[in-house]
C-alpha cells in the first residue's frame, strides 16, 4: 500500500458512508413486509439460508451508529428509507429521530428512497411491471420530503435501479425473482420514470439538491475480434447506457425505446430527464466481455444465462476481493473520463455515491489498499476536469448482503452478528485519518 497522502481535495468537497435499510435496520415486525422478506423466506435464495429480520438492530441501536459516524468525522451519512416502514403506523418517527440525531452530531442526512425493498403489497399489485408502481413512489417521496424536507438538502431518488431490474427481475437472482430476461425491461422503464416523478414532486417540495445512485464501470471487449466488441458494447448498452442516457440526455439508446412499454414514451422521457443537481455513480469493477460461448458462466455470484449475447471472463492479473471481484482503481479514472467526454456539459457534477470491498477480519489491510487506490483514481478525474463533488465508502457497517446473506463483509465496522457488537476495523481509522487530513 502508498504510504504517501493522499492529495487534497477541493474544499467543500463531501466526505461520507452508505447503508441501505433493508441490510442494517432489523425490525422487521415493526414494519410491513417487502419483496426481500419474501424472497428471503424462499428455499435457496439466499446463500447461508439467514434473513435481515435483525441484520445489525439499527433501528434500535442508531444512536451508537450515529456516535460512530461522528467519530469517524464524516460529512455526511448516506441511508436508505424503508418504503415499507414508511407505509407502517409511526414508520416515519425512526427517520425523524434519526435525523435529528445525524444532524446534532454534525452529519449531514442524505436519503435515498428506494433502495431495493419495495412493500409486498405493491409487489403483489404489480410491482415496477406496473406503470402505477412510478406514481405511487412519487407520492411516497412527497411524503417523506414533507416530514423531514427541513432537515435535509441533499435527497437521492433509486439506488442501482440497473441491477434491481437485471438480478431481481431478468435473472432471478434477487428479490422478486423473476426470471424474465428481456421481459423485464419495462422495470427499467417504471423505475426511471418513478425518478422522474419524484424529482418533481421533491422539487414540489423545495428540495433542490438531488441525485440519482446509478451503477456504472467500465466494458472491456475480451478482445478486439468483432464477435467479442458487438458483446462488450451489448452489455455497455444494458448496463450503462440503458440508465445513464435517460436520465442525462431525455432518450434510449438506439432501439430500446420502441421495447419500452407505453403510448408516449417521449413524454415520458421528459419525465425522466428532469434536471438534476448531481448524478450519483456506485463504482466497484470493469467488467471483461466476450461473445457468448453457449453455456451457462457463474460470476460474482451471478450466473449468467447462455442465452445471453455476451460471456463475463475473468480480469486476469489483478487482485479480487473476497466476493471475487477484481481490485481495479484505475476503472474508476477511466469510467469518469469516459462518461465526462460521453456526455459533455448534460453530465452534471458527479457524486461517487458508493465504493467499497468485502473483505474479512477486523486487521483489513486489504480494505485500506482498496480505497486508498481508488481515492488516488478519483482525485486522477478531478485532475482530468470532472467536476467531482463527493465519495462515499460502502459500507459503515457489516450487514445483509442480499442473496450472499452474511456471508460477506462491506464494513468499516465489525458486526459481530450473535451479539450486534459494533467494532471498528482498521480501515474505519485509516478512513478517520484521511479525513482529518483532509480537513
């Protein structure tokens, strides 16, 4: 690992730590249920057979995790809000008490409304197939914009809505669990529009600072033979152009649009393009693309169908994390330059919304290499002309990771699960340390 600092920063630049609820709060008789409840209960879903049901008590415990992120002298504080909890009688006292005590801590709160757990009841309606599904979530951001608008500026509508419509409704990996492979476009669809709907009933509201957390790395073709480039720009296209280009430039990449469910999809379009202060990246890896070699391939977790016009292969030569991911900083350089010379001046400053590793033990070395590098990669953007605004580190805590279970350990903090104990690692203070350098 470098040992010299890291460089500074433009002042004013936003320092922070992500969760999302489903994955920290428990509670989960406190609240009505949501698709991951469901899918959770299913046989096999999820890998160690747990449930979030507890995950780490947050919604008992916030105020010694509000004590950490003071500690850990964050700016800001990066949560989900649980729409089920939010549709539960007194569900929006917790945010307003966990607001209050972020904010006499001295940490800004920055929601996101939907991260992935969406109430079974709309589920059952419809879900993101459902059209109603976007209106509904717009009266839910009104909602909780009203009660706690006077304490926050900075609100981010969906959480990876790539990733909720490719794992959990084309591969089936992830709650609902479906399995409609390019069937589910029309979630894609629901979900932009759903932000779109929301940004205008936020900035109904009086919020003007708001964002978007898309997913985004760069596509590296496995070679520069025909077959294995038309692959790489087919999983460019459904990964990050497919979200992006809504949402920065008011249409679909060439041919999606017509598959895209709806009388006016150009008035929707207006919708979903709805000018935003900032866009939020999550960045973790490139990925390396081949055409597709006609069998099934697991990945990352993931398996990737055969039928599928493309083949994920491995990136050889550098380190992977625990889950298998490769340790890539120099993507993230590249992802924000490339998007930067994309999409010019529609590109708004940009947010990295998350960033982060899963790794074992309280001694995480590995952690610390991992996010000095990609540190170094952003401040390389900026250099470059990004107009970069801030960085939050996955995750504050260990937690539910989704179909992994608990198997897998995003935290600057040790959760010790029989006992919810909360122990700092030795990336939480390294990350302490450059704050303060920083400052």
């Amino acid at each position: 690992m470098a040992t010299n600092p890291i460089p500074q920063f433009p002042a004013g630049f936003l320092w922070g730590v992500s969760t999302s609820a489903h994955q920290i709060e428990g509670a989960a008789d406190e609240r009505e249920p949501s698709v991951w409840d469901a899918f959770s209960a299913g046989t096999g879903h999820i890998k160690d057979g747990s449930t979030a049901a507890v995950a780490c008590d947050h919604f008992h415990r916030y105020p010694e995790d509000v004590a950490l992120l003071r500690d850990l002298g964050v700016g800001a504080y990066r949560f989900s809000v649980s729409w089920p909890r939010v549709n539960s009688p007194g569900g929006l006292d917790f945010y307003d008490r966990l607001v209050d005590e972020l904010v006499a801590a001295g940490v800004q709160p920055v929601p996101t409304l939907f991260h992935w757990d969406l109430p079974s009841s709309l589920e059952e309606a419809g879900g993101w197939l459902s059209r109603d599904t976007a209106e509904r979530f717009a009266e839910y951001a009104a909602t909780v914009a009203a009660r706690l608008g006077d304490r926050i500026a900075k609100w981010i509508t969906l959480n990876e809505p790539a990733e909720h419509t490719l794992l959990g409704h084309a591969l089936g990996t992830h709650a609902p669990g479906k399995q409609l492979m390019f069937d589910a476009l029309p979630v894609a669809h629901h979900q932009l529009l759903g932000h779109g709907l929301a940004v205008r009933a936020l900035r109904a509201a009086g919020i003007t600072d708001i964002g978007i957390a898309n997913s985004h790395g760069p596509t590296w073709p496995a070679s520069q033979e025909q077959p294995d480039l038309e692959a790489a720009g087919f999983y460019d296209l459904l990964l990050n152009r497919l979200f992006a280009e809504p949402v920065l430039l008011g249409a679909y990449p060439e041919g999606i649009g017509e598959l895209m469910p709806g009388q006016d999809i150009e008035s929707d379009l207006k919708i979903i393009s709805e000018p935003l202060d900032w866009y939020g990246i999550n960045y973790y890896a490139p990925t390396r693309v081949g055409a597709p070699e006609g069998e099934d391939i697991e990945f990352g977790g993931v398996t990737i169908p055969a039928e599928l016009p493309f083949t994920v292969k491995e990136i050889e030569g550098v380190p992977t994390t625990d889950f298998g991911w490769p340790v890539v900083p120099e993507g993230l350089t590249e992802l924000l330059t490339g998007f930067r010379e994309r999409y010019g001046d529609r590109l708004p400053p940009v947010v990295i919304t998350e960033n982060g590793c899963a790794y074992e033990g309280v001694d995480d070395q590995e952690r610390i290499a991992y996010l000095d590098g990609h540190i170094r990669a952003l401040h390389r953007a900026s250099e470059a002309g990004v107009d970069i605004r801030g960085y939050f580190v996955w995750s504050l805590l260990d937690n539910f990771e989704w179909a992994e279970g608990y198997a897998r350990r995003f935290g600057l903090v040790h959760v010790d699960y029989s006992t919810l104990a909360r122990t700092p690692k030795a990336s939480y203070r390294w990350f302490q340390e450059l704050l303060r350098a920083q400052r």
